[in-house]
C-alpha cells in the first residue's frame, strides 16, 4: 500500500480521536478530507494517511496528532494489521519527508519498541547537527538491528569505530600495550556476535564475556545491559558480572540507573539474577546493596521505587537465611535511629529488609534477647521499624525466655506493651507454676488497668467467661460488647468449646444476654457494625429486635459514608433469606465505593451463598455510578 496515496479514515477512526486526543478540530479537518473505501488495510491505511497528513501541520501540532493518531493505532491490535506496524509505518512516512520537528523525532528515537527506533534510524533526514545526534545515540542502541541501521547511515559520512554502541570507548586505545593476541580475537568475535545478536547467542555471548578482564566486562554490561527499557537485555552479561565481587558497585550503578528511570521490571530481573548466585556471593553482595542504600537521601526512602528502595528490595530478596542476625539489626537500628515516629513508619526502603528477622529460627535465636529487651521500652527509635516483625521474632522462644520479660510488661505505661505481655503469659501458661487457668483470668480481668485491654480481639477468648459476667450487668460499651459476643460465639457457639485452661463450662448466648446487649446497643449512637452481632432464629431469619435494627441503619446511609459497606459485611457473614433483596437495597444509597467493590463480586458472592447467580444482575438497575479506576 503506497504511502503517498491519500488512503481512507473510517469514521470511527476519527470518533476514537476526538475522544482520546482532547482537541477534535485538527482530527475533523483531516479526516474530512478523506472518503471511505473499501481497502484491505483500512485501520492501517487510515493511520498512515493522518501519520502523512500530520507532517503539514506546523510545529507542535504535528507531534502532537502524530502521537495522538498513533496512540489510538494501538487500540486496534488484532485487526488486519498489527498497530505496530501502522506505527512504525506512519513514523517511516512523517520522518521520510522531511518535514516533522526533529523533538518528534528525538521522543521516537526512545521508544520501547525497538521496530519504532530502527524506522527512525531508516528514515530520519540528517539535514542538521540535531539530527545527527540523534541518529549518532541510536548508532549506540541496545537493539542490533536498531544499532546496525543508524550505523550504516552515518558510515556515508563518517567513519564508525567497531567498538560504538558495545563500549563507551576503544578496548584498544584503553588497555594499550597489554592487549593480548587472545583477547584480540575475543573482542573480533564479541563484535561480529553483538552485530547480529539473537537470544540464541547468549551462552556464546556469556563464554566471551567471562574471557574479558573486569574493566571490559563492566563497560560492556553497562553500556548494553544499562540501556534496556522495559525488560532487561543481555542478562547473561550480568550475571558473569556478579560472579566477580569486585564489580559489585557497577551491579548497583544499574539498579539506580533503572530505578530513576522507572525500569521496575528490569531490577526485578537483576534481583532474580543475583538470587541464583552461591550464598556467599549474595551475602557478599547483600552488604554492598545495603551500604549503597544507606547513603541515598533520606527523602527518597518513602518512595516504593526510589534507588534506595529498588536497592534494598534486591538486597531483601538475596540474603540467605544465616543463623546470626547481629550485624542486620545493628544496622537496620542505625539506618532508622535518628527517623521521627512518621518518616520510620513511611520507610519502604527499610521495610524490604526488616522480614528477614523472622526468616530462619536460628537467626531470629541470635537477636530474640535484644528484641525483647526492645518490647520492654515500646521499640522507640530505631526499633519502631521492627515492632512488626517481633511476633516473628518471639514466636520461637521457649516459655522460660519469654515469661520474664512478659511479667516485666505488665508494669509498662505503654498499652501495647501490657498487652503483649498479657498475651504472652496466656501463652506460655504453666499449671505447675501458675493459678488455675480461671482463677488467673478473673484476677487479671478484675484489675481496671488491664480490663479494657483483655476486649482486645486477640486477648478476649481468655477471659470470655468473666467479659459474659460484664455483659450481662451492662457494664460495656458497645464496641466492646460487639467483641464479648463475638468472643462466645467462637468459643461455645458449637455447644463443644475447645480445650483451654481458661475455659469454663458454659452454653452459647443466652437470651438474658441478647437482651443486654441489645439494651448497649440501644442506649449507643447506631453503629453498622453491631449488625454482625444477630440472633439467628430456626428458620435462618434473623431475630425481629435486630431486623428493626436493621431498617435503622439502612436509615443512617448516606453517599458519603461507609454504613452501607458495614451492612453489605454483615448480611454476608449472617444471610437471611431474603439477602439479595436487602444487599440490592444498599445500591439505592448511591454509595459508590460500595458499588465498586461489590457489584464486580456480586455473582460470586451470590454463588457462595448457594443463591441464584443471574440476581447480581438485578442490582446495576440501583446504581448510575460508573466505576472510575
């Protein structure tokens, strides 16, 4: 299909434009010009045809379409001809005349697609010092192909070296006198092999590679490797790179290279390369990783993707499992020590790293002392990064090593260091030594200071026996009341509590004590949440007190709040058999993050419940909002 003739655009071409590019002017008065044929190309043709028309634009409006028309071409994949073609095609064509803006040119010449790049280096008019540049980086390219064809343009006027594009300067000229008749040969055929490079070649490529002596092989790897976009290119170059320690720092150089440059999945690639190396080697190359971190700006470490996150990402992944963690914790605490409470809680960077205390029994044995030690104090400073992987830490302490510092937690003004040691000397009772299970809970539930930290979710079961006594006397808020009865439900709902020595012979809710809690309930501000506390009665109907409860808070939803997300989450953990009638209901508030969350699950969620799938459908008649993600 020649490029010069003036080919169709479909209608819906144009539509598709207006649409996306934000002005429709230029998009109308072009494709207005052109009439509808039936051509066997015509998504391609019409491309081509705006790509051609662009080029009579004057400025930035040229780009600007040509980007915009071939932005769209990628919509169209799968249809006659692939949009990468239409691409390269209409850039071949816009650059072929002469006429675009050579800042169109220099954003094509970085293109990810390496069909993109070569068209530029085909078609580019190298009519100014400008476009000779640009010509000259792509004579660099990473991409054989992309690398041979600017070659070829320049050799018309200028002499092009063997070793551009593969080193940042003459391997020769560099290590002069020293320069082997061996590695001569080596470098001959690493040239002709990087000339028609295929993935094929990469064992052949990885041999040569490990003959050239560490300057050459760093240059090399990052003159290729450095320029990959997306995925990562020649990985066998890195990975003979990381067999030598002493070229450790430019494996780093790449991984803050690709880090500024938003290349996530080309250090993704370099950590999987790295993870496959001796437990040396990556022991070796952890502290490398770290140490380079460590000396990145403090404000880039919030930053998912910073250098000093990418860094420690990789390092976090590599360190083998060791059996003394002394020198990590050492460091994590200097690294975090002079972080406010905010910037330690915001830390990726440190993040990365911190779950590898909990990795390996032998290593979390090494630093579980000065961690428990950190309990006692409430991880102030640099420990604040570490409070949430101590449970890891702990997990495999033997009850003599955890019980002092338990019994020494309950003195502690801090409420989540009583509560860990409450939760621990549950944890590591001892009937020899201890009161009876019972006895011990109603003493710690009697004391006002540890009280309302036993309503805690985790810590509530122990003392469910004595939290019932406070039900039925009225003696709770309604938040804790909703967690006592949750607390019954888990322990004696099935009529066969399981074995604790805390536990006392007991029936599931009684009806004096859905009265009291309805009584809090009543007396509190309404709260959607109390919903998923329901009596449920033979016929799976919930109790008459609690479907009037109900109808109150589906009178509180409102389009800016979350009551009708708590009421979807309580009608699912306790269905009566009108659910779908009353989940269809919760749309008629017009609460849109409800809607988005939920009417994408709706069948399933339907399914699971063993009801009819197709009623999901009837919901989208509530709700005119549109998901907006």
């Amino acid at each position: 299909m020649g490029f010069t003739n003036e080919l169709m655009a479909l209608p819906e071409l144009a539509r598709l434009l207006e649409r996306t590019s934000g002005f429709s002017a230029e998009a109308e008065a072009i494709t207005s010009r052109v009439k509808l044929r039936e051509l066997a190309e015509p998504y391609t043709a019409a491309m081509c045809f705006l790509a051609r028309s662009a080029a009579t634009l004057e400025g930035d409006a040229a780009t600007d379409l040509l980007l915009r028309t071939l932005q769209a071409a990628e919509r169209f994949a799968g249809t006659f001809e692939s949009p990468l073609a239409s691409l390269t095609r209409g850039v071949t064509g816009v650059l072929s005349s002469g006429q675009v803006p050579l800042g169109f040119a220099k954003r094509w010449a970085s293109h990810d697609s390496e069909e993109v790049r070569r068209a530029v280096a085909l078609s580019l008019q190298v009519t100014s010092p400008e476009a000779s540049t640009i010509l000259d980086r792509l004579a660099r390219d990473s991409a054989p192909e992309v690398r041979a064809a600017a070659q070829r343009r320049l050799k018309a006027s200028q002499e092009v070296p063997w070793w551009f594009g593969k080193f940042s300067s003459d391997p020769a000229v560099r290590l002069g006198t020293e320069v082997s008749e061996t590695l001569k040969s080596t470098l001959a055929r690493l040239s002709a092999l990087l000339d028609g490079y295929t993935t094929d070649d990469a064992s052949a490529l990885g041999e040569l590679a490990r003959v050239l002596p560490d300057d050459l092989l760093a240059d090399l790897t990052i003159t290729l490797v450095g320029r990959s976009r997306h995925s990562l290119d020649y990985p066998e170059l890195v990975s003979v790179l990381l067999d030598r320690p002493a070229l450790s720092g430019r494996f780093i150089e790449l991984v803050e290279a690709f880090a500024r440059s938003d290349k996530n999945s080309a250090n993704r690639q370099l950590g999987a390369l790295a993870a496959t190396k001796s437990e040396s080697s990556r022991t070796e190359l952890f502290w490398a990783l770290v140490r380079a971190a460590s000396t990145q700006p403090r404000s880039a470490r919030a930053e998912l993707f910073s250098p000093a996150s990418s860094l420690m990402r990789i390092a976090g992944e590599i360190y083998p499992p060791l059996a003394n963690l002394e020198p990590l914790l050492d460091f994590v605490l200097n690294w975090s020590s002079s972080d406010s409470a905010e910037a330690s809680q915001s830390d990726l960077a440190i993040s990365c790293v911190t779950p590898l205390f909990g990795k390996s029994k032998e290593g979390a044995s090494s630093v579980r002392s000065r961690f428990l030690q950190a309990r006692l104090e409430g991880f102030k400073g640099g420990w604040r990064p570490l409070a949430n992987v101590s449970s890891q830490v702990f997990s495999g302490g033997t009850n003599e090593e955890l019980r002092p510092f338990a019994e020494a937690a309950l003195s502690s003004a801090d409420d989540g260091t009583v509560r860990w040691g409450l939760l621990t000397l549950f944890r590591a009772y001892d009937p020899e030594r201890d009161p009876p299970g019972p006895v011990l809970a109603r003493a710690l539930f009697s004391d006002p200071r540890f009280r309302p930290l036993l309503l805690d979710p985790a810590l509530v079961d122990f003392v469910v026996s004595m939290a019932r006594e406070a039900l039925l006397a009225q003696e709770l808020e309604l938040e804790s009341a909703c967690k006592v009865v949750g607390s019954i439900e888990r322990v004696y709902g099935s009529g066969d509590p399981k074995p604790s020595p805390f536990f006392v012979p007991a029936q599931p809710m009684s009806q004096a004590e859905w009265r009291a809690f309805r009584a809090i309930r009543d007396r509190s501000q309404p709260s959607a949440k109390a919903l998923k506390c329901i009596e449920r009665q033979s016929d799976g109907q919930w109790a008459p007190e609690d479907r009037r409860f109900l109808e109150v808070c589906f009178g509180a939803v409102g389009p800016e709040n979350w009551i009708a997300f708590s009421i979807g989450e309580a009608l699912l953990e306790n269905p009566p058999p009108d659910f779908a009638d009353l989940f269809g209901r919760i749309f008629t508030a017009n609460t849109a993050a409800f809607h988005r969350h939920w009417r994408r699950q709706g069948k399933e969620v339907l399914t699971k419940l063993g009801l009819d799938p197709d009623l999901a459908g009837s919901w989208s008649s509530f709700s005119s909002v549109e998901d907006d993600d």
